[in-house]
C-alpha cells in the first residue's frame, strides 16, 4: 500500500481554536483508492520548521500533500519553504497572474498588488486551478515521491482534489479500490446498536466496521477492499443488508444522506408539500430544509412563532389552549401543526415547542422537555420527548426528531 | 518564549473519523503559562516513525507532550519507543505495579497479566498517578527539554496535566502570561483588510497579529504577552485601538463574539423587539438569532416565506408588486421588511430574498443576487449585493450582510 503524509500549514492551526480538519476529509478520499495516511503534521508560519518538515516527508514517504499558506499575504509561505525544501526554484506564471487578475475583475473588483505572489510557480509544477479561490494548488513527482501543494479553505481544496489530485494519485497505485458506505441511525443510542449488530459484524474483516457517535446520530461506518469498486460494492452490499434486518427504520440513510435530504426526496417523490412551525428550534428545521437544493418544490413556508402572541396571531393557536396547558404542551404542538398546515395550505404541517434552556426551565417542564408534532389531512399526531445536552444540543435533536417523525409517516 | 511540539500517538488517529483533539485543550493551557506551541504531529503505531519524531521533537523544543499509547495492550508502544528515542532504559517499577493492581482490586476484578507492561517506567523519570485509569503518566527532564507522556483519554489527561505538569511547566517559564484577543471583520476581503492594517501591525512584534479567514468573515487575531495579564491586556487594548481606527464600524466584534450575539445584545439593550422575513435564507436568520440564550426578550417571530403565495398571504406583499418585479427584487425585499414589522408588530423588520442556487438564476437575475431590507417606523432601506460561493455560503453570507445591515443601524 503507498504511505502518505499529510502537512497542515498555518499558524492559526496550532491555537486551541483551530485544528487541521482537512486532513480527515483527504484520509478518506486517499483511503478510498488505496493509500495509507502514515502521519499527520500541523506547523505554522515558521519558515525553519516548515522546511525541515517538508523534507523529512520528502524522504520517507511516497504522496506528501500540503495543505494551506498558498494565500497573498506575508503569511502565506507554503510556495517559498516547498521550493526550497525541493531544492528548486519559484517562478513567475505570466498565465497564473492573468487568470488571478480576470477573477478579482469578474467580481468588479481590481486586483490587489499582493496577490500577484500567487503566481509564483515552483519550478517543473504542474499548475491546479482554483474555480473558487484565487489560489491555484501544484502538483509535481519529486524523486518518485508525488507532491501536491493545495490552499487551506475546504471548499477550495476539496474540488482540486478530486479533480486534479485524485487521478494521478489512483494511477500510481493500481488495483485496490477501497468502498466505504456510511449508514445513519436515529432514535437507538451507541450501545443498543452495538448490542444488536456486533453479532453480525464481527464476523467480517472485510468490510471493516466502526459505529461513531456523531452529534446526535449514530452512524456505522462499513469499509470494504476488493480489486473492483463494484466488487468492493458487492461486498458492503451483503453486510448493509444484514444490518438492516437488525435495525429496520432506525436507519434512515443507507449511503451518508443528511436528514433533510432523505426528508426531502420522499417529499418530493411523493408529491407533498410542507409547512413547518418552529418555537424553540426557531428556524432550524426550516434552515435545514431549505439547504437542499430544490426544497421549494415541496417545502412552503415556516414560521417561527417564538412569542405566544405569535403563536396565536399566525398559527391560529387558540390563546385559551396556551394559558391553560402553557406553550409548551402536547396541545399546543398539535394545535401548531393543524395552524401552519391551514395557514400554508400543504399536506402536512410539522410543529416543535420545547425548552431549549439554560433558564426557562421547571420542576413540572425542565429544559430539555419537547413536544413535536406532525398534521395531515386525516389525522394529527404528537410525541413528548426528553432531550439531553445544551441549548444547541436540545435545539438539534428536536429537529431531528420532527423530521424523522414526518420520515417515518412518509415510508 | 519556550517552545514546545505535541505528539499524538495512535492509529486510530489516523483515519477519516477521528483525530487529535486533545492538543486544542493542552494549547489552551500551555498558552496560559506563555509556553508557545509550534508543531503538533500524529503518528501510529509505528515504531519507526514515532520513534524519529520524538528524536526531531527533542533536538528542537524545550518541552514536548506526547498523549496516548500508553494503554495495556501490544499497540501501545509509547513507553517503549520513547524510551529508545532518548536512549534510556525502561525499568519494571514494582511501586506502579501494585497500585494498578489495588485499582483493579478496588473495581472488584484480578489484574490481567497484559496490565503489568504499564509498571515499566523510562529510567529517570518522575512517575505522574492516574486517578481516572490504569496507565501511569511519566516527567522527565533531558538535555533542558521537559519530556511528558500523558494517556490518551481526555479524563485520564486533563487532570495529570493540570496537578502534575502544569506547575512543573510554569516554574521553567517564570513569569509569561498570553493573552489572546480576537477581532472579526465583516464587508471587507482579506487583502483589503491586511493592506489597510498592515502599516499598523508589522509595527510590532508583541502583540503578534494573524489575519484569518473564516467563512464569510475575516479575523484578526491578537496575542500578547507580559509579565501580568493586565499588562497583556493593555497592550492589546494599545493595538485593537489603532486597528480599530482604521477599520471603523467594518470590526463588529473585539473579543470573538458571533454576529447574532453583537445585534442580539444591541437589540436588548435598545429594548427593541425584530421580526424577521427570509425567502433565500430559509430560516437561518432566525435560527442564528434564537441561538443565542435569552434572544426571546427582543426576537419575536420569523416567517420563511419560500412560495409567492406566503409572501403575499402571510406578509402582505402586493402579487402585482412580485409579478411586476419578481420576487428577488428590492421592492419585494422592502415590502417583505414591512409586512414582517406590521404582522409581528416590532421596532424593526428585517429581510431577505434573493437566488441561493445551484439553479433558478438568470442572465438578469443570476445566482447570489440577493436583497436585503430593514424597516423600521421612521423609514424603510434596501441593499443589493452580489455573493460569491455555492447555495451554502450565499446563503450564510446573505444573513451575515442582512445582521450586519440591522448592527448597523443600532450603532
């Protein structure tokens, strides 16, 4: 198996705020055509260390991927420290410095002199464009060893990695392709799972199998390893199925899917629309929706009725309902689902009050007391739940388990 | 300023779903004492490599942490490695031995016998007790580097390092104390902020500064150090003063608050009350807002008008005013703010309607064309901004543009 390193470069890495988190994203990625992350490094903006790790890497393993520093200012020293640890030298790109400069011109904007240092290419590099940054990556074999310079911003790096990167490092390694699939779990916490798939997956080594905790979901993570991707498919095809039978509906995502997405395309699919009623999740279900791209096929309108007055103004909850059962109530929640499925005039209306804390709380309604609730045109049901952890904990589970009540309604 | 690396230790560490997070904690805590931190690595359990890394780490830091790898079983190979890396021997210690053979006593259950390689100690080293586990922690001190081993679990680590370490730590330093301060910017790109302030902060040495870029925010970090914290303080206060002459009203927060937290306790102070009209957004206006603890006091009721319908219906917008100019348009966006203001009747209204993507832009109406609107009893504004970056980030930035539009008003 090739070995790679990763190198995480920028001072902001190493304060107790900020870690290296691309690296995770590139552990997959390489994982999945077969390469091993051996070692992982995070230094800052120190032109001595920065080298010297450059070079240790150079020489004992076969991928070095640099991540960060590739930005305009003094800061920024990636391009100049892997030039010299390569013993090569740093070039002006007439082209790099024209593309840079139409981008900022693209945006209206002229380009700033110190953004010019972004064209500076280290000699024999082959250049990886940016569509989302200004900073173009580098790619270049180094006495066998591929080395690959990419900026820090995920949302830069990623793209220029699987279109550039990923390619070339697949065709050095060969046959081995490495699968992996993740399931998700709501409703069964960490130990119940493992209590009811541990008989199945310890009986493989291939696929591997992890459970993780993740905020509030469980996700079990399979990986498989075959000469093929479709026999490597094949293989967790068999595994995901047998857990399956173990843990029916609780799995709501077969292949990593967020909530909202597996949500959304039984909406879709199904040809239903929805209205959604937020009191102390104050938006979140809605925002969480509205992140797939296409939601406005089925997704209305929300309202977050965060005072009692706009319960009763724009939800229709009758004011009595609220002073006798307080706004956190199984009625109320109903009452808010009927409101907004009237109000917005789609099949179903989906409702959430609770006590997301700190204060707010009781002895008879303590903070993290949630009632959610779902109307259709035939019925409208509730469900009182208890919810663990802190405000954003309580605000983020609430929201998963209202849109896993609709998801369950619409199998 | 001493110096010192963190070595995370452990395979486990090296996959796609975990990594070390232990060094934020330790970062936080060396930082306090004025010990700088300027290389983190993670390695396996790999002899090899581990080894090679803690003799780089002892050539070129005064203080190097290494967490994990210090478990009972074949895998854990810190103990063994270190040892060999600083040419010590490692000793059976019959004293460690029996305490973690009373800890197993005390849980009820004999000792394994594989539990007896975490009594070997590396020769000359301080013996550190674990109160929350089995494996030992060890001090030492080697050619003026102070060499620590901690376990990996953070319950085990934390507590040996603060009772044993620390003070140890803090007598080799004296009298350092590190203050860090964090500015965040908004309307202003990294360049433009750097060339502005750049003439300012290269003028000094202590505090340091480092320009961030965080999603749609930019941030300036501070850190000084003095021999008092007051005295750190003021040299920040010196800085951030200078910097903020420069930058003006574009700085929202001085000690690294959120956006939601600076308008939220603008709104509480000014005893004004917001409602909130999102098209594009979808929510994530609202749901900012109310994660900030006690926003009830000022948030009233939001409304995600996603159909034509529910901006006609549920704020009042005119359809003829939407069939007229579409409803990504600034008389949309201000009818929106209105109606908004109106139906949750409060001090301010504020809006947002615009075109997130991936699709629905046109030549005339491209994707990130976004308006944003406040209205309040005096008058009513718009703006019309352009926002780079895919569905996730225009809609982030549309509600940073749309908070900052309210926070700047309630200057």
């Amino acid at each position: 198996m090739l070995t790679a390193e990763i190198i995480a470069i920028g001072s902001e890495l190493l304060t107790p705020d900020r870690t290296d988190t691309n690296s995770l994203w590139l552990t997959e990625k390489l994982n999945g055509i077969g390469i091993e992350v051996k070692l992982k490094t995070i230094v800052g903006d120190d032109d001595a260390r920065l080298e010297e790790t450059i070079k240790d890497a150079l020489r004992r393993s076969r991928v070095v991927i640099m991540t960060g520093g590739l930005g305009p200012t003094e800061d920024d020293i990636t391009r100049k420290i892997a030039a010299r640890a390569l013993s090569r030298r740093l070039l002006f790109n007439e082209k790099v410095l024209s593309e840079i400069s139409s981008k900022f011109e693209r945006m209206g904007r002229g380009m700033p002199e110190i953004n010019s240092r972004q064209a500076m290419v280290i000699q024999g590099a082959e250049v990886l464009d940016n569509p989302n940054g200004t900073a173009p990556g580098m790619y270049l074999e180094h006495n066998n060893c591929a080395v690959v310079l990419l900026p820090g911003p995920p949302r830069e790096m990623r793209p220029m990695f699987e279109n550039f990167v990923q390619p070339r490092l697949a065709a050095k390694v060969g046959d081995v392709r490495v699968v992996r699939r993740i399931l998700r779990v709501v409703g069964l916490g960490e130990s119940a799972v493992d209590e009811r798939i541990a008989p199945i997956y310890t009986q493989y080594k291939n696929p591997q199998t992890t459970i993780l905790f993740n905020r509030s979901e469980i996700e079990i993570h399979l990986t498989a390893q075959a000469k093929t991707e479709k026999d490597a498919e094949l293989l967790l095809d068999g595994l995901a199925g047998q857990i399956e039978e173990r843990l029916g509906h609780s799995i709501f995502a077969f292949r990593g899917e967020t909530m909202e997405e597996v949500v959304g395309l039984r909406l879709a699919v199904g040809g239903f629309s929805l209205g959604v009623a937020e009191s102390c999740t104050g938006g979140l279900i809605s925002q969480r929706l509205t992140e797939v791209p296409g939601s406005s096929v089925y997704f209305k309108e929300g309202v977050v009725a965060y005072s009692n007055d706009a319960k009763t103004r724009s939800l229709g909850v009758d004011s009595e309902l609220i002073r006798q059962h307080g706004a956190v109530s199984a009625v109320v929640a109903e009452a808010m689902a009927e409101g907004i499925r009237h109000r917005a005039d789609t099949d179903f209306g989906l409702s959430v009050t609770g006590i997301a804390g700190p204060s707010g709380g009781t002895e008879d309604k303590p903070v993290g007391l949630v009632f959610i609730a779902l109307s259709d045109d035939a019925h409208t049901e509730h469900r009182k739940i208890m919810l663990p952890g802190d405000r954003h904990l309580i605000r983020w589970r609430a929201s998963q388990a209202a849109l896993d009540l609709l998801r369950r309604r619409l199998i």
